[in-house]
C-alpha cells in the first residue's frame, strides 16, 4: 500500500454549523446521480463519510452488501456509527483512513463514493487513483463535488461577494480546490478513468426556512468555526469583517426574495473490466 500522504487541511473543520450542514444530507439529495447504478448485493467504501447520514443511507440501499464509512478524523465516526446503529443498520462499518492511501486491498468494492471530499484533499488526482485501485473491475467511482465560484444568489449583495472571495482564498491558501466542481472530470481522465458521465446537480434555498437554516449555518460558521480561525490566523481577514459577513448573510436570510443555488459536479466512472 502507498504511504499516506495528505497535504491539505480541512477548511471547514467539525464546528456544529458544518454538522448542521453535513447531518441534513441524504443519497437522494446528495447522490441521485449514483442511485441508478446500486444493486442490493454491492460492496461499497463511502470516503469522507462524516456524519454519516449518506453512508446510512447506502447501506440500506444495499440490504445483502455492506457499506464502509471512512474519514480521517475518528472522532466524527462516533457520531456515524450512532447514526447507524440509531437506524438498525447491521452492513454498515466506520474506519479510519486516508483517500490517498487506502487500507484495502486492489478491487475491494463495487462502487467507491465521495461527496465533497476532492475539493479538500492536497492531490485530487492521486485520491482518484487510488480510488479506481480499490474498485472492482466493471464497478464505479461516484464523486460529487461543489463549485463555488458557480454559486449564485439573490438579491445582489456585496457582503455576500466578500465571503465567496474569503472562502475561496482560505480552502486554497490551505491545500483545497473550493471549484472542484468543474474539474472533477478533467481529473478523472488525469487518473485513468476512460467511462466517465459527467453531470451536474444543485441544492437551492427559497422558502423562508430554507434561507433561516443555510444563512444561519453560513453566518456562524463565518465566526466560530476552524474555518473563521484559519481566516483570521492566516490574516486573509479580521474579526471585524468576519462579523460583516455573517451579518451580509443573516441579512440575505431575511429576505423575501431571496434565492441560492450551489452547483454541484459529478462524475461517475466505471473502472475498465
């Protein structure tokens, strides 16, 4: 097996404002476009699996497989395996590891599975290939990333603006790709991958509970999570802007009008028999 060799920092960090994100996801707003592809018998791994409320649902998925959740912090799998074990789930396990070094031997797992994780990681290409290492020939790869700078809003607003610019210049400054989303098949085709389909999804926020939970989320993740102390720490901004940012959100959260859609890319890609 390689070494592991992760260079990137996770920007976001495991404050209960990304949780509050993480926790809400499920295969079917998350993973449709791998759905299609399952049978009830797959083995399949579920890297960056966090919380996993994806991971849970995969596993039910697969009634007659099993499902591995993996994540490099131990501590988030605690909550994983509650997850799990909350829903009666008895295919399921959680280990820890390192998507450049996977702990499993060559053609594992029929379907290999990472939402949001390639836009976190120092080398994208070398997690793909090691992705394709461990699947079995015939199997998949599935990989859905966001693009930030392919977000969207409105109304219009300039402290908005200033987050996206922040929030891009932090991921960067500490290994990661925030637009993920556009490369994820250029990346592919760099790893290996020759069946490749490649296509989009989006999460929108419209109705007012929706823009209280995604503001409210965003606006305290800006001043009190890992990711506010890397901004500040690394001086790509001040307290005092950090606080105008959540404010500039709390602000587009209250408005009747307002509307945010997050692009997502997606690759699914069937490893060469």
């Amino acid at each position: 097996m390689p070494h592991a060799r992760e260079t990137a920092v996770y920007t976001h960090g495991h404050h209960e404002s990304v949780l509050r994100s993480h926790t809400w996801r499920t295969a079917e707003n998350s993973a449709a476009y791998l759905l299609g592809a399952l049978k009830p018998h797959m083995r399949i791994l579920d890297i960056g699996c966090g919380p996993g409320t994806i991971t849970a649902d995969l596993a039910a998925l697969v009634p007659d497989g099993h499902v591995t959740g993996l994540d490099r912090e131990p501590g988030i799998l605690e909550r994983a395996r509650a997850v799990a074990g909350e829903r009666g789930l008895t295919n399921a396990d959680f280990v820890t590891g390192d998507v450049h070094a996977l702990d499993f031997p060559d053609a594992t797992f029929c379907v290999v599975h990472a939402h949001q994780v390639l836009q976190h990681v120092g080398d994208p290409v070398a997690a793909l290939r090691e992705m394709r290492r461990v699947t079995k020939p015939g199997g998949y790869v599935a990989v859905r990333d966001a693009d930030y700078a392919a977000m969207t809003w409105y109304p219009e607003s300039a402290g908005l603006n200033d987050w996206l610019g922040l929030y891009r210049r932090v991921a960067r400054a500490h290994g990661g790709e925030p637009d993920a989303g556009r490369r994820l098949k250029a990346w592919a085709l760099q790893a290996g991958f020759t069946d490749i389909t490649a296509t989009s999804g989006t999460w929108t926020y419209s109705t007012a509970e929706e823009r209280a939970w995604w503001s409210g989320l965003w606006a305290d993740r800006t001043v009190t999570s890992d990711y506010a102390e890397r901004a500040v720490a690394g001086g790509h901004a001040t307290r005092e802007q950090l606080e105008a940012v959540a404010a500039a959100w709390r602000e587009w959260g209250a408005r009747e009008d307002g509307w945010f859609a997050v692009l997502h890319g997606e690759i699914l890609c069937r490893k060469d028999t």
